[in-house]
C-alpha cells in the first residue's frame, strides 16, 4: 500500500506516524579524521562491531546477547554515580534499567592499550521503561576498554556521567 492511499485517512497517518518514530537505532560515528584512521586498524575495526552489536542488543532488549559482551571481570562507574560489576551490570539490563530506544556515539577516541582498545567521546540515549528520563535524550561522556576474552572482544570497564543540557 503506498503512502499516499494509507495517509487518505486518520488510521493510515498513525500508522505512519508510528511507523516513523518506532525505528530504533544504534550508531557510532567518527569525531575527527583520527578515529576514522584508527577505525581502520583491525582490532579497533572489531571493537567497533562489538559496539554496535552491544548497543543493538540495548535497544531490542536482547539480555543474553548484551551480557555476552560482558567481561567476567566487568567493573562499571555507571551514570547513576555508583559502581557496578558484571553481575549487577546484568541485572540491570534485564531488570529493564539499561534499555534505550536509540543509542549514538560520537567517539573523539579509538586506541590500543596494551592488547586492549581504549574508546572515549561523547553518547546519547533516549531511555525506555519506567525511567524518569524515559522517552528524553540523555548526554552523557564516556570511556570503555575492551579486552579479547575467549575469542572475541567484551567490555572490561566503563565510565559514563550524564552531562547536564
């Protein structure tokens, strides 16, 4: 049906109005000509993927696949102002807490540290669920490292503080 019959009544405009602001999405972008060159190195290009499929796995509520990027070890300085480990950071996830209908990176820093990617900038987020800040764009600053665990990349720690508007 094009959108020209769906829009000759009140019933098709919802449906496109929902159609258009249900899309979720999850996206990193590049802050300066430096990350984009280091987007290009291999380990950093993996990284990179792991962000995308982590912050994916925030917006469709997937539990398992957001805890598979957990390192065992994970330790978080979460936006609420305190710290978390790995289990905690889980129950968060599935307890609805951490859960975003749109997540954007702008990272200002991609880098190896040792054998593991340091990654900075600058993130917002649009909460879902109960949160007071549900349905409202969140900035916030932060760092992740990530370290190859049993084949593949997972967060080991992370940093975010929401910045005020």
């Amino acid at each position: 049906m094009t959108c020209q019959r769906l829009c000759r009544n009140a019933t098709g405009v919802a449906l496109i109005v929902l159609i258009l602001t249900a899309s979720a999405m999850a996206e990193w972008k590049a802050a300066n000509p430096e990350v984009a060159a280091a987007a290009k190195e291999p380990k950093i290009a993996s990284v990179l993927e792991a962000v995308n499929a982590i912050d994916m796995a925030l917006i469709k509520d997937d539990h398992a696949a957001f805890a598979a990027f957990l390192a065992k070890d994970l330790v978080v300085n979460n936006p609420q102002n305190s710290v978390s480990i790995r289990g905690a950071t889980g129950q968060r996830n599935t307890s609805g807490l951490i859960s975003y209908s749109s997540y954007v990176r702008s990272i200002e820093y991609a880098g190896m540290l040792g054998e593991m990617v340091l990654l900075m900038g600058d993130e917002r987020v649009v909460p879902k669920g109960d949160s007071p800040l549900s349905g409202k764009e969140v900035r916030r600053r932060f760092t992740d490292v990530w370290k190859m665990e049993g084949g593949h990349w997972v967060l080991i720690a992370r940093q975010a503080t929401i910045v005020a508007p």
